[in-house]
C-alpha cells in the first residue's frame, strides 16, 4: 500500500495528510523553530497512525514558510546588486512612489541589497550599444569580496532582450566568488521594467542562502529517515523539485496558501471563494470555472516580486492574533499574532494577551473538553482572563468576546471583497469554501456579512492545505516579453498552458487573456478589458507584452473515504472535525455529504 503525503507549514501548526488505500490520516502538530524537526515529526506521527512505515511513502509534498519569513522578518543574506554603470542606484528610487499617498512620515522598505556595484556595458532594447569590459566585472568583484556579502543579484539593462552580457557577468562572479550565491534576473524574471526585474532577482537572491540550506536539511532528514526526497509547493499552485526550489526560492513566497487552493480546484469547486483561517493569517482566493486566477507580480513586505502567483490575498487576522486596544481607544485584533509559543492564553503555555481563539472560547464555539492539535487541551479560566485585558470599554467579558471576533470577521470580508467585489465579481452566488483550523469557526459570520447563502467545508478541512500539497500538479512556467503589436505578433508553436499579456497602446500596464482556439486574443482581450474596467476600445490598437507559458504534469488524483450519513445540525451548534471545529451559526443549518464535507446553508 503505497501512500501520498503532504506537510503545511504554518505560523502555528504544521499539518500532514497522508491518504493510501483510499484511507485518509491527518496529524497536526506545534511548528518548531527550525520548520524541518516538525515536519519529520508530524510526518512520523501520521505514519504510525496509518499503521505504515516510511518506506510505504511514494510521495512527499512540502510547503513552506521560510522563505516567506526570511522576507517579511529581514533575515535574509547580506546581498548585493551588481548593475549596469550609472544605474546601481536602481533600487533605491525604485518608482519613486510613497507607500502611503498622504503620509508623507512612511518611509518606503529600504532595498534588500546593502551593496552595490557597477559593470561596464550597455544595452538597448534592439542590441548591444556597448561591449562588456571583464576589467569592470573584476573590480566588482573585488569590491564584493570585500564587503562581505554572501548573495549577488545581477540586473542589467534590457536583458530580458539580451541577456549576454548578463550571463557572463555572472558566470564570472561565481568563478571569482566562490561559495557565494549568484542570481541572474534573467533566469528568474526575463521581462522588460528593470525595477521590477532588479527587485524580483535580489529578493531571490537574499532569500537563497536561508531557503536552501533548510530545504536540503530537509531533505537530508527525509533520507534518513528512509523518506522520498520531498517536493515543494510553489507560489503558482504547483510542485516542483527540491532542488529547484532551493535554486530559486523568490517562487515558495506563496508556498503554503497556494497548497489550500489547490485543493479547492481538486475536490471541483467551480464558483466559490476560498477561506483559509490559520493561527497567524487567513488567505482568500477567488475560483472562477473551477481555477483560480493566476498574476505575474506582486508586493511582498512593500517590495515587487514578479513571478507567477496564485491570486490570494493575505490578512493578518487567524486563530492566534492578538486583540489590543489602540490609542483611541478603539478595539483592534492582530496582525501581531500568539503564534504556537507561547500560543493563545488557552493554551496553556505562558501566553497573556487576548486572541481571537480566546474570545471563541469565552462564546461557547470552543468546547475545553475537546482537545486540540496533539492533543491539547484548552484552558477557559486562562482565555476568560486574557480576554480581561481588552474588557474595559464594553459592559460584559462575553460583549468584548463577541467584539474581538467582529473585528476579525470585518478584516477577512475586506479580505474577500478584494478578490471578489473589486474584481468585478458578486460574491453573493458563490460558496464560501471554509478550511484551516479556524476557518470553519468563522465560516457562518464571514458569509452572513457578504450576503453568500452557503459554505462548505471540505473533509480534513483542518488540513486541506496539506491535502493540496501532497495531490498538486507538477508546474514549470516560463515567460518570454515581446512587445510588439499583437497584428504583427507571429507567434511559435506553443506547447502547454499560454496566456499573452496584452494592453492598448499607450496604457502602462497589461491584463492577462488566456489562449484559447475558441477566440481570438483580441476578442478575449477587448472582453476581459470591459470586465475589469467597465470599457474597451475596439478600434484600439493592442500590444502584446509577453506571453507565459506553464507546463503542468498532474499529480495523484484527491479520492477521499465515504462518510457515514448523519442528521442534519441545526445552528446555533459547534462541531468537533478532524483538525478544526466548526461553527454552525443562528439560522444555519449543516448536512454532511457523501464525500464527508459538510455544507452550510440558510
């Protein structure tokens, strides 16, 4: 009996699912400091419930947070960004734009690259204006070796168009520089908007040194442990080598969500929202035909990083966030979070302040005698006085409860409504799809906010996003820019999933059309541009930018267990699931399916 496993790294827990022999088995143990102890310890864990050994594993998923937390926590390599002379200033005026329009005190992020150097050359958008002088790389690379750093991102001008002189460039650093991590832009964002590309290849290159030597710790303690070699989840909801990932590891900044989405599309949700609520943040996405959208860039810790991504937004608000009372006197809940140590106050180990796990104990949703993730158990006299801290403008404890998880609730429908409503997408004749260990609890509120009639919580929901990692499709995507108008555009034979970026001419910034046989680009464009704008222009010239391509082998197909039938639950009612809890609110009424999902309906 051969079986299929995928680990979640969390903020808080670390959660497995291993299914063989069409038997699903979840553990969901404390995240540790070095993420790879409680990945083989959960793994074990799952293992010795199923009755298997490792040697029964025939295939090992794996997302991750650290490169995500190197990011956001500044804990990456001291890193440099070598440049075209006259422009290493690059990242430093960046697009010259302020984070915050009207706050002129908000600093944007300063660049991740503490040193930089300059190269002799020059190239234009039709070809080399001037050769490179390897005199010049030479003094960059004394002037490196003397700073110290450990990582190098090099970003020439217009390489995406001819990334000659940049290869070579490279290729003689890591010569001069041995044991030192060297990143091409073009190997990692080959696309026109040098900012863009600079900022996306020195946050690979930061990020590197960290990711990959957990990554091969990792994979170190699977072979010990007679484990296959694990694959990771990469931003764009598919898996790849771990090796690869190690390589470029800017693509794992989504590892973990984009697993939670996968699943989604497995288990064939066509219209819904996805709801993933963890300890420390919750990820929404929208699923439109049964897939979720995929973008080219976005902003992490106020920098760009332009590669594929699926399209989740990220809030701070989950299980283990923090309610404190701001200066004005108003009740706020996170992002700050508990995390998993010393956690909540329920839990038992130290933690003080108030979360949002606390106030849903102090409502009743969370019942102490059930034990938690590996098998804690919950303490209602320490949730009942943290919660104290944050008591004081409202008439009653259960009141400052009821106002802890209003809070929450507002920051995920804002969450939502990003993805849906300003999107141009009416949420209301959707389903909330509802997983990670606290989503199901918030499930009910979430959706009588935004208007939707019915939600869903997939079997294992506490897990789900394991679940996805261990069945996702193998994904290899690849972009090539263009930039010419789409009537003089002729294009290759293209092999795979394509969509071509597209925009009129004289716009700054392009929208996405797939390639489809069943209508032209222009038609699908002028179409998608009315979609998101509420206008187009038929007349318009187009232009192509780039065009994307991804490769995709499918993974195991999702065959989860029949469930026994059982009589529908009636709200207000809590139910205990197998890694979360879920909350049946006022009016609600649940039925659990076939498949063992319950759905929620008014």
């Amino acid at each position: 009996m051969r079986a299929i496993v995928g680990v979640d790294v969390g903020g808080t827990f670390t959660d497995v699912a291993l299914i063989a022999g069409g038997r699903l088995t979840t553990a969901k143990v404390p995240t540790t400091r070095d993420q790879s102890r409680g990945v083989v310890e959960g793994v074990a864990l799952a293992l010795a419930e199923a009755g298997l050994g490792a040697g029964d594993v025939a295939r090992l998923g794996h997302g991750t947070t650290v490169a995500t937390n190197a990011l956001l926590e500044r804990r990456g390599a001291r890193s440099a960004l070598v440049a075209t002379a006259g422009f290493a200033d690059l990242l430093t005026l960046a697009r010259q734009t302020r984070p915050h329009l009207y706050r002129l005190d908000v600093a944007p992020p300063a660049p991740l690259a503490k040193v930089t150097a300059e190269v002799d050359e020059r190239c234009g958008p039709d070809g080399v204006l001037r050769r490179l002088d390897p005199g010049s790389v030479e003094r960059a690379a004394r002037r490196l070796g003397r700073a110290g750093v450990e990582a190098v991102a090099v970003c020439l001008l217009h390489s995406y168009a001819h990334p000659r002189h940049e290869r070579e460039v490279a290729r003689r650093l890591r010569r001069a520089l041995p044991g030192i991590h060297v990143v091409a832009s073009v190997d990692v964002a080959p696309e026109f908007r040098e900012y863009e590309r600079a900022s996306t290849a020195v946050a690979d290159a930061y990020l590197g040194p960290v990711a990959g030597r957990y990554l091969r710790r990792l994979g170190r303690s699977a072979a010990e442990r007679g484990l296959p070699e694990p694959d990771v989840m990469q931003s764009s909801g598919g898996v790849c080598a771990l090796e690869e990932a190690a390589a470029h590891p800017v693509r794992l900044l989504l590892s973990g969500p984009a697993g939670g989405v996968a699943a989604v599309s497995a288990l064939g949700m066509q219209e819904a929202v996805s709801f993933d609520m963890g300890g420390t943040s919750t990820d929404v996405c929208l699923i439109r035909d049964g897939e979720a959208g995929i973008s080219s860039q976005r902003a992490v810790a106020g920098l760009p990083v332009r590669v594929p991504h699926v399209d989740i937004h990220t809030v701070g608000a989950g299980g283990g966030s923090i309610a404190w009372i701001d200066e004005g006197g108003a009740l706020r809940v996170g992002p700050q979070s508990a995390g998993a140590d010393p956690g909540p106050a329920a839990y038992g180990r130290g933690g003080r302040l108030p979360t949002v796990t606390d106030a849903n104990i102090v409502l009743g949703r969370l019942d102490p005698e059930v034990p938690i993730a590996g098998g804690l158990r919950l303490d209602a006299r320490a949730a009942r006085g943290a919660l104290r801290e944050v008591a004081g403008p409202f008439r009653s404890l259960r009141a400052a409860a009821k106002g802890v998880i209003a809070v929450a609730n507002e920051e995920m429908v804002r969450a939502i409504r990003v993805v849906s409503v300003e999107q141009g997408h009416d949420p209301r004749g959707r389903e909330l799809v509802a997983f990670g260990g606290a989503g199901p609890l918030h499930a009910c509120d979430v959706a009588d906010l935004l208007g939707m009639r019915a939600v869903v919580v997939p079997a294992a929901g506490g897990v789900l996003s394991a679940l996805g990692i261990a069945v996702g499709d193998r994904r290899t995507d690849a972009v090539e820019s263009v930039m010419q108008p789409l009537s003089d555009w002729r294009p290759g034979r293209i092999r795979g999933e394509a969509e071509c970026e597209l925009r009129y001419r004289g716009q700054a910034h392009e929208l996405s059309v797939p390639v489809s046989p069943r209508a032209s680009l222009a038609e699908r464009f002028h179409a998608r541009h009315r979609e998101r704008f509420g206008f187009d222009d038929p007349a318009g010239e187009i232009e192509v930018v780039s065009v994307r391509v991804s490769r995709v082998t499918a993974g195991p197909a999702l065959e989860l267990p029949r469930a026994p039938r059982t009589a529908p639950v009636r709200g207000p009612a809590s139910v205990a699931l197998d890694g979360a809890t879920m909350w049946v609110g006022e009016g609600w009424t649940a039925r659990r399916r076939p498949d063992g999902s319950w759905r929620m309906a008014r």
